[in-house]
C-alpha cells in the first residue's frame, strides 16, 4: 500500500471513530409513566428525572436503569435494550464508503465504526416507553393542567392556519383557564423537524412513539391538539382532538369557525396562492454526495469513435460533491404511502478525463486533458413510494446546468443550455434529520453542454450515495410570502 492510500486509509479510519457515535446518537428520549402518577423517578446516577408522566433523555447501553420511591423504600427497575442496525450500522457503512472508495477498506472503517458504537452505547436502543410497576408510591397530586401544542391546522394558507389555530385556543383556554400553550413558533419549529407542516397537517397514528417523545421533550407539552379544518363557504370550520402524549388517549376539543383571508380575493389570486403554497421552491437538505458519474462523449467532424478514461481531479471531492435536494421525511406518512410533489435540485461537480477521438482505423484524430465543472439546478415533479424499508422515487426535472470547460490546461469556455434529468432513488432516515440517500440520475441536452471539433458532449449520468441533513425551513422559507 502506497503512501497515499495509507493516508486515506487512516483519514477514512479517523473520521469514523469521530463521526460514528454522533452519527448514531448516544441518548435518547424515553416516555415514563406509573399507573398512579406522581411517582418521583431517578437515573442509575441518581439523577432526578422528574415526576411521572414525565419524559426524560437517557444514556444508550446494552441496558437501561431507573430508580423509583416505593413503600418499602427505594426500588430499581432494569430494562433491557436492543441493537438498532438502521440507526447505527447502515449510517457507519455510509460513512466507510464516503471516506474511502476502496471496498474492504470501507467494511474495515464501518466494522471500526460499529464497535466504537456498541461500546459507547450509541448503537443500542431502548424502550421508548417505560411503564413503572405498581409498586410505585406518588410523591405529589397528579398535575392536571394540561400543556397543549397545538399541531398546525392542514391548509395551503400558512396565514390562515395560524389565525384558526390561535382561534381554536381561545375557545379551549376559556374552557380549561389553567392550561398553558407551547409557543407557536417552537410548536412548527418541532414538527417541521419530523416532516410536519401546515400543508399536510399532523396524524398522531403516523408519528412512532419515539417522534411523540422527543416532541414532549423538546416542548415541555403534556398534550397535542390536532385541528382538522375544512372550508365551508367563507369559513374554515373544525374541531380538534386532544391526544394525551402519554397515553394518546383522544379527547374531544372545541369546535371554532374564522372568515376565509382569500373570500373577497378574485379566481386569479386565489389560484396564485394555492400554487405557491403547494410548491416547493427551495431544497430542503444538504449532503455531500461524491458521485460516478458516466460521460457520453459523441463523435463530430472526422471521428468515428471516442474513448475517455477518467484522471485525477483538479479539485478534491470533498469540494465538489456537495448537492442540495429534497427528501420527502417520513414523519407525516404511514408505512405504505404515495405521494407526489414538485421540487428542486442543485449540485456542483467536477471532472477531469482524457479524450481520445479516432479516425476508425488506427489513426488518432486528437488526444485531450479535459476538465469539466457543473453547477446548477433543476426542478420537476417527483413520484415517492413510502416503505417500512424507506422511500423510493422517481424524478422528472427541466432546468439548466452551466458545465465549464478546460482543454489541456487551457479555459475554452462555460456554456448553459436547457436540459432535462430523469433520475431514480431510495431515501433512508437514520434519525430525524439525518439520512443516507442512492441516486442515479440521467441528464441529457438538445444542445452540447461541452464541445471540440471532434467530439461533442450532450448526455451524462451520475450515480450518489448522499450523506446528508435535512433542513425543513428552507423548504417552507417562500411558502408564507403566498
């Protein structure tokens, strides 16, 4: 093994054992509840947790510890925990093969990886919801006023869903005075997080019970509204449940009615703001997705035939495998969904080839150094197939990609013509945000991207393996101006 690879090999290693338990997670959100409520409940540390019902963030391990007040005195309550493969292998193999290209050296870096999670406790996962035995003796009175999140209200009127959620509290606030309300801001914040905004609205049944923990959690809320609105004429009516995030116990709320913002608005604004408010204008997750990429270099003039192999790049990948896309989250869609949306896609990439254009016989018409470099984005419909096993798609998109040009050494030129991409891909979430992500995608062009007298270059493909974050306010971030 030469120098090189050595230091890839050991950089790959590195990065590894830095990245793969913050990859995987090392604590986690569990729900504890008692059957009579109130009981005071501690870590193995002797850490007070708080008072049941309560959520609370624990360490991962082959093993889960709690201490609880009981009659006799204090009691412990061991629990068992299992390995999570999605959650901690899938992403370690991600991140071997993003280091190194080498395929033994990537099982080698994701075999490294993996153990430093298993011992660490970041590849074990616990249960997510931990019910103390009877035994369990309340310290105080059962608290009774409820916190309440108030999921968003599900219309393409951003403005108009807040304003009848904010109605809707009202109505329930003057019901139950002593009721507090998560903070709007920090309720859409959340959900964003798990795929939930006002376009699609929230389904308790969709959420896992680790999603509903870590909402708890991260809200202080002890219950979430879910308002189904439906328009009526100028009104947008509807009533909500109110879901215990304990034990989703569903309790019928208030029913409240607000005037329409658009009902005095003509066809033609109306119609505007249902388009800008279902579409999705900006990407929503950024990765860094190195990619092998198959050029299609034609013949033109003289040639009969052209070769390229594939040389060193002028720049490194890890400045030019960066993609900005859209993933559709799991959270607000059930094991078996489909759905269809539009959206966009923006990438750089660069490369360098030798290209070798022949006569057909054993002449050599030219033999060129060319580095080729592409920025730009594309935006279609995209068809998505949600699974347990996670999402697969199918993209159409038009848009325009410039691809500067080098030839031995030498700037020649940038052009930018208007192209169409066709690609296929499978999207898996290893936490809430973070996801590992296959594409293959095609794009071609009525116009050369890139030419010579003997070739021209039209048509290329890309297939990536995505590292990626997903950032949910970029894809809302123009939805409010509608």
């Amino acid at each position: 093994m030469d120098a090189r690879r050595q230091v890839a090999l050991l950089s790959g290693l590195a990065l590894a054992m830095l990245g793969c338990a913050a990859l995987g997670g090392r604590s986690q959100i569990v729900a504890i509840d008692s059957p009579r409520r109130g009981v005071a409940v501690s870590d193995a540390q002797g850490r007070a947790l708080g008072l049941t019902p309560l959520f609370a963030e624990v360490g991962r391990g082959h093993r889960q510890h709690l201490r609880f007040r009981a009659a006799g005195g204090e009691e412990g309550l061991s629990v068992t925990c299992g390995y999570r493969p999605l959650a901690s292998l899938a992403p370690n193999l991600a991140l071997g093969t993003l280091a190194v290209a080498q395929p033994l050296a990537a099982a080698a870096i994701a075999a490294a990886a993996n153990a430093v999670d298993v011992v660490t406790g970041a590849a074990w996962d616990c249960p997510t919801a931990i019910i103390l035995p009877d035994a369990a003796t309340p310290t105080a009175a059962e608290r009774r006023c409820p916190v309440v999140l108030i999921a968003p209200p599900r219309d393409d009127d951003i403005a108009l869903s807040r304003a009848f959620a904010d109605a809707w509290w009202r109505r329930f606030a003057a019901a139950f005075p002593c009721a507090a309300r998560v903070d709007p801001d920090l309720a859409e914040r959340v959900l964003r997080r798990l795929g939930v905004g006002h376009e699609e609205g929230l389904r308790i049944a969709r959420l896992s019970r680790a999603q509903l923990n870590l909402i708890g959690w991260r809200t202080h809320a002890t219950h979430v509204a879910v308002v189904e609105p439906t328009r009526d004429g100028d009104l947008l009516r509807g009533a909500a449940v109110v879901h215990d995030l304990h034990t989703l116990v569903p309790t019928a709320g208030p029913a409240v009615a607000v005037p329409l913002a658009d009902a005095g608005r003509p066809w033609w604004r109306r119609a505007l703001g249902w388009l800008g408010g279902r579409t999705q204008w900006l990407p929503d997750s950024v990765g860094f997705a190195p990619a092998s990429k198959g050029w299609w270099f034609k013949p033109a003039g003289a040639a009969l035939s052209v070769t390229d192999e594939e040389t060193p790049s002028r720049l490194p990948s890890i400045l030019t495998g960066w993609t900005l896309t859209s993933v559709d989250h799991p959270g607000p869609h059930g094991a078996w969904d489909a759905t269809l949306g539009l959206a966009p896609r923006a990438a750089f990439t660069n490369a360098s080839r030798v290209v070798t254009a022949t006569d057909g016989g054993s002449g050599v018409l030219s033999r060129q150094a060319v580095t080729l470099a592409a920025l730009g984005a594309t935006w279609g419909p995209t068809a998505t197939l949600h699974t347990p096993a996670g999402a697969f798609s199918v993209t159409g998109a038009v848009g325009a990609i410039a691809m500067g040009h080098w030839r031995d050494g030498g700037w020649v030129g940038v052009r930018a013509p208007w192209l169409a991409a066709a690609s296929v891909a499978w999207t898996g979430f290893a936490s809430e945000n973070l996801f590992v992500r296959v594409d293959t995608t095609i794009h071609t062009s009525r116009e050369p991207q890139a030419r010579d007298a003997t070739w021209s270059l039209r048509e290329w493909s890309a297939v990536t393996l995505t590292l990626g974050w997903y950032v949910p306010e970029w894809r809302t971030g123009l939805r409010g101006l509608f």
